[in-house]
C-alpha cells in the first residue's frame, strides 16, 4: 500500500468531503485549515481572515488503488478555478481555491492539470487557482468532520443554496 497525501482547498470544506469519500482508494478525508500563519487555528478565527489561512480538506490516499491526477480531476470538478476570492457564495481569503503540494511530482501533476483546464477552453476565464507548497494542516473542529453525514439536511440545503451545486452541474456536465 502506498499512502500519500493530497490537500485541496476549494471554498466551504463541508462540500469538498463527498466528491473525494465516493471514491476507492481514499483512506481517510480531513476537514481543516492551511495556508495562513496562525498556529492551531479556530474556524471563528480563520472566518475573521486573520489568519492568512483557507478552508481545505487533506485527504489519505492509497496511491496504488487512485492517483493523484485523478484526484486532481475530482478536484477541478468541485470548484470554480476562475475565482481566487472565494467559491460560490462564501467570499474572502478563507474560502480560496488553492492546491497545496506535498512532492515536486504533485507539483507538476497540479501545474500540468491546470494548464490542460485552461487550454480545454471551458472556461472563458482565467484558471486563477494557485498551486502552493503545503505546509501544517490544522484539522477543523469536529463538528466541521463528516458534515455531510452528520447534518444531511444542512449540507443539501447549503450545497444547493450557495450556488456550488448548479454552477458544478453546469460546468461539468
């Protein structure tokens, strides 16, 4: 078994868990923070951009059974890479699309990945989501771990109400 590591952020983290928990190979999907300076951040914290940190989700994966790429198509198809300040409805620092590489071959898969998006032409915008070194991933308090399956009807409601939802469907279909 080879387990790494891959850690996305891609605007609220409750609707990032799903897409990568469906597939085989995940091992383990972490909600959390990365990406600002605080140490051992808050959500109300990071909330109140302070903290130079993103709402990210860091996932253990079994690198035999799903690759990287393909978790990097996983990836794009829950975000929106043209907006750096924010995904749908939340807006601000906190909630930016933004890869966070654990090895300079994650690094290249994400650049390569990103470059194909853009060249593809679906969208008319520029892909705007930066691809960062990783550094401490500070888990999110519990009751932000497993939303999806811990408040079923708060995610539907969220996941349809910010805009995620049509826009993914959109894009993607």
């Amino acid at each position: 078994m080879a387990s790494e590591k891959a850690t996305f952020a891609g605007g609220c983290f409750w609707c990032m868990v799903q897409p990568f928990e469906e597939s085989p190979g995940i091992e383990n999907v972490l909600s959390g923070y990365t990406g600002g300076h605080k140490e051992n951040p808050t959500y109300e914290e990071v909330c109140q951009e302070t903290t130079g940190h993103t709402e990210a989700v860091q996932i253990t994966f079994d690198n035999d059974v799903i690759s990287y790429p393909e978790l990097l198509e996983i990836y794009w198809q829950q975000t929106d890479p043209t907006d750096a300040m924010g995904q749908f409805a939340d807006r601000g620092s906190s909630y930016r699309p933004e890869i966070f590489y654990h090895s300079e071959a994650q690094k290249e898969s994400a650049q390569k990945s990103k470059d194909q998006l853009q060249a593809s032409g679906r969208f008319d915008k520029e892909i705007v989501t930066q691809i960062t070194p990783a550094s401490t991933f500070w888990p999110a308090e519990d009751y932000h771990q497993q939303f999806y399956k811990k408040n079923p009807r708060h995610y539907q409601r969220y996941s349809h109400g910010s805009g995620r939802k049509a826009f993914i469907e959109d894009a993607w279909k």
